[in-house]
C-alpha cells in the first residue's frame, strides 16, 4: 500500500538557536489538532516520503496523527465527509440558547423558547434523547438558580417522557467566593461549563483578587471536575504582569481549568506580546479549538447559538463566529468541492470549517488562525529557550 504526506500539517522552523540534525520541530496535524517533535534527521526522511525505512513505532505515530495518509485518499473529501457525518451525529439532537435573569419575566420570551423546545421534540428522531444548552450570563447572586427554575419548569411541561437533558454553562463576570459558591450546590451535576470572565473588570488589582478566589474554587469538591474558562485581561503594565503571573501560574496547575485572554483588549500587533509573556510564565495553554467545529447558517430563533458571547469558539474567535454548530449544510459542501472560496485549500479546514461565500483576500477567519505557531508552542508549554 501507498502513503503520502497530509497536506494539513504545519512545520515549524527548528525549536532551537542551531539548526542541525538533532534539532527538533513540531509537526502539527489540523486533521487530528495534536501534533508531536522530530528531529531535523526525521523530518528529513518524512518529508521525502521515504516511510519505507522509518520505524515501525515512529510510522504508526504519523498514521495516527493523520500525518501519513493512504496515497489514493481525496483529503478535502474525507474533511467534508466527517464534517457531515458529525452533523448528522447532532442535527436536530441539541439546541443552544442564551438566557439571563430579565428574560425569564418576559412573556414573549417565553413563547419563543416554548417553541425551541417543541421544535426539538418534534424532531423525527425519537430514538435519542435530545440535549438543551443553556448559557446564563451574570450568572452571580443567585441568578443562576432562578434561571434554572424558570428553564425546568417549561421543560418539565413541555418534555413528556423526559426526553430532554438541560447542560447549564454559568458565566461570572464579579469575584465568586467560596461560600456564594454554595449555592449552586444544587445544579452542580447539570453544569457543563464555567466561565469567569474577569477580563471585564477594570481594575487590574481586582482581578489578581477574583483569580486568586477563582483558584480557591475551582479546588473545591463538585467543581474539579467542570470545564472551567478563565478570560484574563491585557496591560502593558510591567509591575501589574508580575503580579499576574503567580495566580494565573496557580490556575494552569488544573487540568479542568482553561486560561483565554480577551482578544479584543490589546489591539493591533497586541496579541504577538501577549503570547510571548504567557510563554514566558512556561503555561500549558490550550488557545486551539478542536477538529468538531464546522460553519452554520445563521439561525431564525433569535436565540440560540450565534447570539452567545461566551461559548468557547466565541471567546477564541470574536463574537461574529458562529462555528459552534454543527449544522454543515449544501451550500458550504458544494462551494469547497467547486473550490470557489479559499477554504478549499487551506491548512486549517479541518480545525475550522470554512466559511461560505468567502472569497479571495477576505482575512476573516477565526482568531486562532493568527499566531497560529505560538498557540501551538503554548499548547504544548515548548520552553522558552527552545524557541
């Protein structure tokens, strides 16, 4: 059988001042969103195609990173055909949608949402039980919890047979200690995500305080094991970035915690001096989504997914990206296979998606495209030396 090279791969130059035979690269797979080091003398051979004399182990390694693939594979098909298949995994089986406290006294509201869960019920397959997404901004004081309240009891009324599983994903912008935390004891088992988004604070000093409780919470007992995001702000204060440093260091110890910064704070060429400083702080730094993302048609409901700000691709990508849902319809499929947008032949369809009717020089891809090699570099916590 033959193999050839994944054209969805990035290279890096050498991690090291030197290059020599010994120096290594990262080799990152956006088929697979993982990558791994060879040495200058590996990639050599690798980028040759001469897999025939690689060993076994190290062959198997590339075949499982999608590195090597089968030398007759059409590698833009097999993308759109996972894309596909995972929006047919969860069409019509999960809907998003974003509510705060002022909302749940809103009888129109109400009516939209009775109608997004009927939607979902009514969905010809029965076979599976459906999942329901809720976000909950401001979530602090209580909120929360009478959003919860107000969301089971229409679910309750309108899902016979309990047809329907609600996951909460709780976004606080205001310190939470460890006793408010309390409170939410209760709905704990159905919340999927957290969000501290203390990137909207002003006061920097403030938010070294609500990170250093965020770290005191996200120990305690029913929250190690939820997802939690940490939006961090951006200065150029040398003396505030030192003091950052020992709590945001603290955070990354956990492996259920996730540290973003905002990236609409720092502004044009801001971004390249934040990442070095994270580097510097030696975190390991997931700033890359995963290979599930895919484009959507904006939705009619008004209410779900592309109106959330805080879903993850959201807080990597701006709030205009709306690749949360897997809703990959004709349009996108036939305008890759036509290669009329520039999607077609980019490196990173796998990671994203694309996007339809995008056309030449158009640059609005999702954030984590830019400084796409240093994301890597963070994700894998490369030294700073090797760099």
């Amino acid at each position: 059988m033959s193999f050839k090279l994944s054209k969805y791969m990035t290279v890096s130059e050498p991690l090291d001042q030197e290059d020599t035979p010994k120096s290594l690269r990262m080799i990152f797979s956006t088929r697979k969103g993982m990558g791994i080091t060879l040495t200058n003398y590996v990639w050599t051979m690798v980028e040759a195609g001469n897999f025939e004399i690689l060993p076994d182990h190290l062959f198997n390694i590339l075949m499982f990173h999608e590195m090597i693939i089968p030398a007759d594979e059409d590698e833009l098909e097999e993308i759109i055909a996972r894309k596909v298949c995972m929006a047919g995994d969860t069409r019509n089986q999960e809907a998003e949608v974003c509510i705060d406290l002022t909302l749940t006294t809103d009888p129109a509201f109400a009516d939209t949402f009775k109608g997004l869960l009927q939607g979902l019920i009514d969905t010809s397959d029965q076979a599976f039980r459906k999942t329901l997404k809720v976000t909950v901004p401001d979530a602090g004081r209580g909120n929360a919890l009478r959003v919860a309240q107000f969301v089971e009891d229409l679910v309750d009324a309108h899902s016979p047979g309990d047809t329907i599983d609600v996951q909460y994903c709780l976004v606080f912008d205001d310190i939470l200690d460890i006793q408010e935390a309390q409170l939410y004891d209760t709905i704990l088992p159905q919340v999927a995500r957290i969000v501290f988004a203390f990137d909207q604070r002003e006061d920097m000093n403030e938010t070294i305080h609500a990170l250093t409780q965020a770290q005191a919470l996200v120990g305690q007992s029913g929250w190690q094991t939820i997802l939690t995001d940490v939006r961090i702000p951006w200065t150029d204060d040398a003396s505030v970035l030192r003091d950052l440093a020992a709590p945001l260091k603290a955070l990354a110890t956990y492996s259920n915690v996730r540290i973003y910064p905002a990236v609409d704070d720092y502004g044009a060429g801001g971004e390249d001096t934040l990442l070095q400083y994270l580097r510097r702080l030696e975190l390991h730094l997931n700033l890359l989504p995963g290979t599930s993302c895919t484009y959507s048609k904006q939705s009619d409901a008004g209410i779900v997914s592309h109106i959330q700000k805080y879903t993850v691709e959201n807080l990597l990508s701006g709030p205009s990206n709306t690749m949360d849902r897997r809703l990959y319809d004709n349009t996108i499929v036939e305008q890759l296979r036509a290669h009329t947008i520039a999607c077609s032949t980019c490196t990173y369809l796998p990671m994203c998606g694309g996007q339809v009717d995008k056309g030449p020089g158009d640059d609005s891809c999702p954030a984590f495209v830019h400084n796409f090699g240093e994301k890597v570099r963070l994700k894998y916590a490369l030294a700073p030396g090797r760099l």
